[in-house]
C-alpha cells in the first residue's frame, strides 16, 4: 500500500511540473529516477531493469554537454533508433527524457510480450530472471546475444551483472547452456528459474483500488484474454475488484465502473494507479495480537533457536523494512525458526501480496510436513499443474495431498494466483487440522462478514474459537484482499502462541 500512495504521489508531481516537452535541459538524477519508476510500475516493469538499461545504454544522460545524446544513430537516455520504431516523435526523442524513456520501456515490454519469445520460469514479470529473453530482444535479436555461442558475454547477461553490482540486487544466472546454438531470436523453448530468484517489485492492485484508463480506448474483456465487451476512454476512472491473476506472462484485474453497470478485466499494463484502498483502523489484522508491537519473546517451541546474530548484537530489526511494521516481531520470530525468510538480505517486503504456491512452501515449513508420503497421483495433478513453479512442486504437491490447498472446480489450482485473506483463513484451518464440521453455525462477529463466501464460515469460527484471530462487529476482516507476506507471519505467530502452546 505505501508503494501505491508513493507512486501516486510520484506521478502528482511529474504532471505538475511545467517543463517544456522539448526543452534541452538536463533534469535532476533524481528525477530521472522518479520518471522511471512511474514508468515502470504503470507497464508492469521492474523498476531496476530500466535504471540498468539506462546506465547501460547512456550512463542514464539524455544530454551531453547540453546537446541530445547520440551514439551510432541511438538516440537519448535509451538509445532508441529508427529500427524501433519509424513511427517516433525525432524531435521528442532528442529533447524529452520522460518521452524517451517511455519508448524505451514500450520497446522492452514488446519483446516481453512477442509472440512465441521464449520463456524463463512461469513467465511472471515479478521475477527479474524472467525477463532474460527481452531483454535480449531490447537489444536486437543478434547472433551476438546468443548465450551459448558467446559464454554468457552478452547484453542481457551484462544487465544482470549490472543490477548485481550497481544495485545491490542478487539476481541469477540462467542455465544458458539450454540455449540452442546459433540462433538470432529464441523462439518456442522455456528454461526453467533458477533455485533462487530476485523480485521485481512491482505494483499491485487491491480489491477497492482506484484506477484509469492507460490507453487511449481501454476495451475490458469478459473473461482474461477473451472477448473484449465495455470500453472506457483514456483517464476513465474505474473500481479493482479482484487480486492480480497472472496469465502468459502478464498481470489482470477484474474491474467495475463507479455505477457498477459495466465490468470486466483489463491488463495491469493498461492501467494507472489513482487512489490506494485505505484500510482502516477497524481492519482486523491492524488489531491483531499487539504482542507483536512488544520486545521480542521467543515461543516455547522456538527457545532452541539461536537468535540472529544481527539483533542479538544491536537491537535492530532483522529486516531494515520491519522496523516500524506491527508484524516486525512475528515475522522476526518465525524467520528464526526457518519458517520465512527475506526476498533478500535485508528486506522482507511485509507487504507484498502471497501467491497460492508461496503460501504452500511456508505452511510446510511451518508445519513440518511429510513430503516422503506425499505424492499426487499423475490423474490428481491439477490441469494447470505447469504452471507450477519448479521450486514450488514439491511444497505444493504436498499442501495438496494434506488438504491443505485444494484444486478449484474447473480443475486447477491457479498457482500464481494471490491468495485471498478467506483463502488462508482456510488452509490455516486445515493445516492446524481443526474439524470444520464442529464449527459453529453462525455468521462470524466481524462488521463485514456479508462479504464472507459461504465456505470460509466455518474456518473462521474454528480461528476465533482458538483465539487466532479475534472477532468484534467493531472490525473488517476484508475477506477478499490478497493476504500478505505479513498477515501471513501474523496468523501463523498467533497459531504458535495459541494453539500449541
């Protein structure tokens, strides 16, 4: 949510400011940084993959000694060339850095999405590794950015070490040895993620975001990539109301107009963030367990666990963006013990959304499955079980044959889907094995539990009769946001405390 406000803000500023479109003057690092991001994030970019670019590409200067940079006939801060694009403002490519930057992005977004590109992982545009193949498009599908023929010395391979050594991001070389020798442009072949992969961060949508129109007639579609029904125009303002579903390697959202008369679902890269859904002060998981605000105490069950050497020695937080957070002290507690863990290092990310195979890895850390056991049968894996990310099979599979995530009726599983509050209010249920069937028969005590679908009921009841989560007509449960990587450590810290102890 505070990437929202922030990236609103961002974009506040920028169409604020009065600066001739053409004019020649350098702007500020800052602000090139700033137009980046905003880019970036409303075309379901990594952020660091365009700063790599430009830094790449022209030490990240449209100009050069007050004249438009220009290189072998590249021009600006991305160096774009007429083989890009002949359809191109000239003059604003030499003149305008947000106008060059833009197109740069576009050109980086084509190759992401062109037509039978070869693919890394599960296609998700969250994943920097992901976007190898692209970025080797970026650069011209060239026998010279063929891995294989040039041992890894390549342009995408030379974004990589960029990001790692300029950013700080550890992002992993590709097996590019599953590279077919002598070919300009990779076509038809996947290779799968590497055991360890780097976030994007980008932006997502809630339930009650904001949103506008991106393009110039925004055509909503009735099911995800399908026939195209209501059309908006641009700046047309429209309500999200569903969690980011990931289909061929792109995010989508299930939108409504304010009169609620037409609806449908739009691409995240055809959107613009308006107004983030403020979750208020009644909402449940800001009331949970305010032992989570207090000093740190370690669980009976966690004692043997050697606190990090870090806090051990300063105090300060394990995860520098945990500070301040309410769930700082669940999330530190349950990474000692093996259950979480960072996205990196030193971050955590406490409020970045939970795929359904994410929250499948941690309920079996958590819960000490036995995955020796644990084999679907090849008829009980899902329809869209390659879908599944590889470091994800194992955890899922086994979350699978414990009941604790089960298939939806159309026969899959929808991996990268993010998990639903009322989602992990039930697979909590079932991995703490509590009988739905001795559940009470009542609407919950929460101010929105209308919202609730029928069969998350009894799972809620089971969570606050073992005081996992606490109930008052005075409180939102929000059933339908996508859960968090911090609500999650919430639930399961509380689970801990009250039901094994």
């Amino acid at each position: 949510m505070k990437k929202f406000v922030a990236i609103i803000g961002i974009i506040m500023l920028l169409q604020s400011a009065l600066i001739p479109a053409h004019a020649n003057n350098e702007i500020s690092r800052e602000e090139i940084n700033e137009i980046i991001e905003e880019v970036a994030l409303q075309k379901s970019i990594p952020p660091v993959l365009l700063r790599a670019i430009a830094w790449k590409e022209s030490g990240k200067s449209q100009f050069r000694n007050g004249q438009p940079f220009i290189y072998a006939g590249n021009q600006g801060i991305m160096q774009i060339n007429e083989v890009h694009n002949s359809r191109l403002d000239r003059e604003a490519l030499l003149y305008d850095t947000k106008y060059n930057i833009e197109v740069g992005a576009d050109i980086l977004l084509s190759r992401w999405l062109f037509e039978d590109i070869a693919t890394v992982g599960d296609r998700d545009p969250d994943v920097l590794e992901n976007w190898y193949f692209a970025l080797w498009g970026y650069n011209g599908w060239l026998n010279r950015n063929n891995p294989t023929d040039r041992n890894g010395n390549t342009y995408q391979d030379g974004i990589f070490d960029l990001i790692r050594t300029r950013y700080n991001v550890a992002v992993t070389d590709l097996d590019w040895s599953q590279v077919p020798s002598g070919i300009r442009t990779p076509l038809g072949f996947n290779i799968p993620n590497p055991d360890t992969v780097s976030r994007g961060h980008l932006l997502f949508y809630q339930p009650g975001d904001r949103v506008k129109a991106a393009p110039q007639d925004l055509r909503l579609s009735k099911d995800i990539g399908g026939e195209q029904t209501n059309r908006f125009s641009q700046g047309s303002q429209l309500r999200v109301t569903s969690n980011a579903r990931l289909e061929n390697g792109v995010y989508w959202y299930r939108l409504e107009s304010f009169d609620s008369e037409m609806e449908g679902w739009a691409r995240s890269l055809d959107l613009i963030p308006v107004a983030v859904a403020e979750l208020d002060k009644k909402d449940v998981f800001r009331n949970l367990n305010a032992q989570n605000q207090e000093q740190l105490e370690p669980h009976n069950e966690l004692e043997e666990i050697e606190e990090p050497e870090k806090r051990e020695k300063t105090g300060e937080p394990v995860f520098i963006d945990m500070e301040e957070h309410m769930a700082r002290y669940a999330v530190e507690r349950l990474n000692a013990a093996g259950v979480v863990s960072g996205v990196s290092e030193d971050r955590y990310e406490p409020d970045r959304p939970m795929t359904r195979q994410e929250l499948a890895v941690v309920f079996e850390k958590a819960f000490d499955l036995d995955n020796e056991k644990a084999e679907l049968q090849p008829e009980a894996l899902p329809q869209d079980w390659d879908k599944v990310s590889e470091w994800a099979q194992d955890s899922l599979e086994v979350a699978m044959v414990y009941q604790i995530i089960t298939g939806h009726t159309d026969g899959t599983v929808r991996p990268t889907d993010h998990a639903t509050r009322e989602q992990g209010l039930m697979m909590l249920t079932r991995a703490l094995e509590l009988d739905l069937n001795q559940a009470a028969d009542v609407e919950p005590a929460f101010g929105d539990a209308h919202r609730l679908s029928e069969w998350a009921v009894p799972a809620v009841n089971l969570l606050i009769e073992s005081e996992i989560l606490e109930a008052s007509e005075e409180m939102n449960l929000n059933p339908g946001r996508a859960m968090t990587r911090a609500e999650m450590a919430i639930l399961l810290d509380r689970a801990v405390e009250n039901h094994f102890q």
